[in-house]
C-alpha cells in the first residue's frame, strides 16, 4: 500500500466575516449549505471534507461549478486558510506554516496549472518555463537547464526560443505545465487545467499528462467538471457536491456503484460517450501530396501506419494509399503513386460521431475527416473509434449491470441498439464514388 502524500481531515472552509460563529457551528450540526448562507450570510465553501492522495496517484477531485473544487485544492498549498480541520502533505500541517517556510514548502513540494496560465508575452519559452526558478534564485544557466528538461517533457524544446504569442492555445498550456515541472515537484497541483482548449487538444493533453505521470511518478491533484475526463484520467475520482466530498472511488466503482441520485446522474452523462464527436479523437491529416511523391519516397512514409491520405494542392483527398497497396504497385513494378493509390475509403465529419463511424471503422481503413469544402482537415484511425467505443460500451455496460439490479431505468437505449444505430447512420459515412 503507497503512502499518503495528501491528507484532508475534517476540512471545513467557510467564507464570511465571521467564519468560525454561527456558520461553522451550523455546518457541523448538519445543515445545508443554502440554509446556511440564507440564516447567516456565510458562504460554507468546504464541509467537513476528507479525503487521501496516495503517493503516484492521479486524483480527480469532480463536481458541478461552485462545489468547492477549487477551494479543496487551495487548501493544500495554503492559498486558502481553513475554518477548522487539517491539511497535510508529506505528514506535515499545511495550514500552521507561514512566511519563508511556507514559501519554500510550496517551491519545493508543488507546481499548480490552472487553467488560464498567464504567460509573460514578452519573454521567451524557456523563460517563462523557468519562471519558478527565477522567483527561487537559481543561476540563468540552471533555469535553462531544468526548463529546457520540462520543455522535453512536455514535447516543446523546439521551441524554447520562440514567444508566447508564435505558440497555439494548446501548446501554451504545455507551457503552462513546463513551468510547473521545472522545479520537479513531487506533486503537480491542477486546476481546470484543460477546461480551456478545444477536444482534440485537450485529449491529446491528457495522454500526455498520463504519460508524464507514468514516467515521472508525480502525484497529481486534478480538478474537472467534466466526468468524462475524469473518468479518463483519475486513478481514483472524488465527487463533491455543496462542499461535501459524496463519493470517493475508482472511476470503476464510481460507475458501478454511484453513492447516489446525483452521481447517478453524473454517471448519465458517460452514456454521451455514445456521441463522442469524430473531432475530438481524430488525427493529425499528414496527407501525402500527389504532386510531390512517387511511390518510392512514399513508401516508407505509410509504413507502419494503416494507410496516408493523398491529397491534391487543394488539399482534397485523391486517395489513400496503405501498406497494401504499396505491396501490390511493387509487385508489378510501378512506381506510379497516383495509379498505386485506392479511392474506396470513407469520408465523415468533424461534427459526426463516432457511432456514425462505427461501420466504416470496422473495415480496418483511416477515415478521411473533411470540411464543408471537402477539404482534409483530419484522419480518423479505426482503433481510436473502436478502442473509444469499446471503453465506453464497457463503462456504461458496467453501470447498468450494477443498476438492473437495484430496479432503476436503464440509462439510456439498450446497448444492443448500437447495430441498429448504426444501421441508420451507416450510409453517412459515404464512399468517395470516384472510379481508379
Ligand atoms: N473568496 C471567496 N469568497 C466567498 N465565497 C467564495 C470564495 N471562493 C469561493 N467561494 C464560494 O465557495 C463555494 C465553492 O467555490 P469553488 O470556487 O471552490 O467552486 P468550484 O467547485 O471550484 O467551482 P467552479 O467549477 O465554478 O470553478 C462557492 O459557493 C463559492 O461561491
Ligand atoms: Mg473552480
């Protein structure tokens, strides 16, 4: 069993004038949050919270706006002070430090990404990057060092001498998150880190953060409103409600077993995975140019991958050329790409789901993801659609299996009117018509 490396014990956080009067006294006799600010004007911002984060974890804290996420995960580095209960990390009682001790505890122990991480637009990459640093006094040569090593980390040394504003929404975030690994911290404290970017961004920033977790052993307090990411990412899911903790869980146990009505109808919500949007897991296009490859140079460049787009200068796609057909053009010689090249894939969109995409996904083949001007703008990999429909399938198959019992509606249509489902949908996903 991994140690503790987070403790909360009986937190109670209460905003007002007064914070340990009436308020405090009224929430620990049991009365509601509503009732509270109604009889005494004070905002209960956390209720006798407890919870554990174990050393190595990813621990998502959960929970509609205003629940008291934030509130919980300021407590740990102090940025808020408590009513009354106990915060430690390491053992040691947060909230009891003060001045340069405090300081250097949270320098030492814990980087925070929020999910606006403002960065200095006037300094480069590895500057901002190393911007705890400077605050700690380390050399210039020492900041480059440990800021260049997160930059690795989160996949931008390239770009370490650029500015902020040369960089995209999501990479700026990876910034965001550089910084807060420079100073390898045990425990990165994260705050909506990704609420801001857009899906497909923000799924490929939660593999990475994965990654990094797997490689580095971070502990990581992680904040959502979104169950879908949390169920994603969490080791374990703590979901809050009113400033109360309501259930704290495997994303497994979470989903089996809600703790009650409201997780219930959070765990609702997972049935959406049934609509999971093509956009957020597709790919990056990496099309082949028609007019600038022969199958020879081409070759190599579909290996190991099911298949490249070929596009024209328009970027509309002329073909998709896979490991297959490479074999086959070799075998009679030609080294032809435009004639190598098949035209029986399929098409979709951004905005179709995965469910649309679930029979075309099943012959193996990328799907070309076009703009309203048929433009390429995406790739859509068989696995990714089968792999993401299948967790979901097992997600909500799972809950249900624990809620037939109990005598609850089902959630959602049955499982089994996947086929039907798609049997409708099926002809969306056209085939390019063109002819060889
Ligand atoms: N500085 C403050 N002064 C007064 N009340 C506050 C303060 N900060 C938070 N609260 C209250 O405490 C409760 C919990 O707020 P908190 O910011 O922790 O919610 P949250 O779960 O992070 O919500 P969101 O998803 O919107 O970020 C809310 O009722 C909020 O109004
Ligand atoms: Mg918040």
């Amino acid at each position: 069993m991994s140690k503790n490396k987070i403790e909360l014990h009986s937190v109670y956080k209460i905003f007002g004038d007064q914070p340990r009067g009436r308020a405090l006294e009224l929430a620990r006799s049991g009365m509601d949050k509503d009732r509270i600010q109604q009889q005494t004007d004070h905002v209960v911002g956390l209720d006798d919270v407890n919870f554990s984060v174990r050393e190595g974890e990813i621990f998502v804290v959960m929970g509609l706006s205003g629940s008291g996420k934030s509130t919980a995960i300021r407590t740990v580095n102090k940025l808020h002070s408590i009513t009354a209960g106990e915060v430690l990390v390491d053992g040691v009682n947060v909230q009891k430090l003060t001045g340069r001790a405090l300081q250097e505890f949270r320098r030492q122990k814990m980087g925070m990404v929020f999910q606006h991480f403002a960065l200095f637009p006037h300094w480069r990459v590895i500057d901002n990057a190393g911007y705890g640093l400077k605050v700690q006094g380390l050399t210039k040569s020492e900041r480059d060092r440990a800021a260049l090593k997160a930059l690795d980390q989160v996949g931008l040394a390239p770009f370490a001498n650029s500015f902020p504003a040369e960089l995209s929404g999501g990479m700026q975030q990876r910034v965001g998150l550089a910084r807060a690994l420079a100073a390898d911290p045990d425990i990165l404290l994260m705050d909506e880190a990704f609420s801001a970017l857009d899906p497909l961004i923000r799924r490929q920033m939660q593999d990475d953060m994965m990654a990094i977790q797997a490689e580095l052993h971070k502990t990581i307090l992680f904040i959502t409103h979104d169950l879908n990411e949390a169920l994603r990412i969490g080791d374990r899911v703590c979901i809050m409600k009113d400033g109360k903790v309501i259930q704290i869980g495997s994303p497994d146990e979470i989903l089996t077993n809600p703790a009650d009505s409201y997780v219930a109808e959070f765990v609702q919500d997972v049935d959406q995975g049934r609509v999971i949007d093509v956009a957020s897991i597709m790919a990056e296009p990496r099309p082949l140019m028609v007019s600038e490859h022969d199958l020879t140079d081409a070759a190599p460049l579909v290996d190991e991958m099911s298949g490249r787009f070929v596009v024209d200068e328009n970027n509309r796609v002329v073909g998709l050329l896979t490991p297959d057909d490479v074999e086959r053009a070799r075998a009679v010689g030609s080294v032809d790409l435009r004639r190598a090249i098949r035209s029986d894939f399929d098409t979709t969109t951004r905005a179709a789901t995965l469910n649309e995409n679930y029979a075309a996904a099943g012959r193996g083949l990328p799907i070309a993801v076009l703009d309203s001007n048929e433009r390429l703008v995406g790739r859509l990999e068989p696995f990714a659609v089968l792999a993401e429909l299948g967790r979901v399938e097992e997600l909500v198959e799972s809950y249900r299996d624990g809620t037939d019992d109990s005598g609850h509606d089902a959630i959602g249509p049955a499982t089994d009117n996947r086929a039907a489902d798609n049997g409708t949908t099926e002809p969306r996903a056209t085939s390019n018509g063109a002819t060889r």
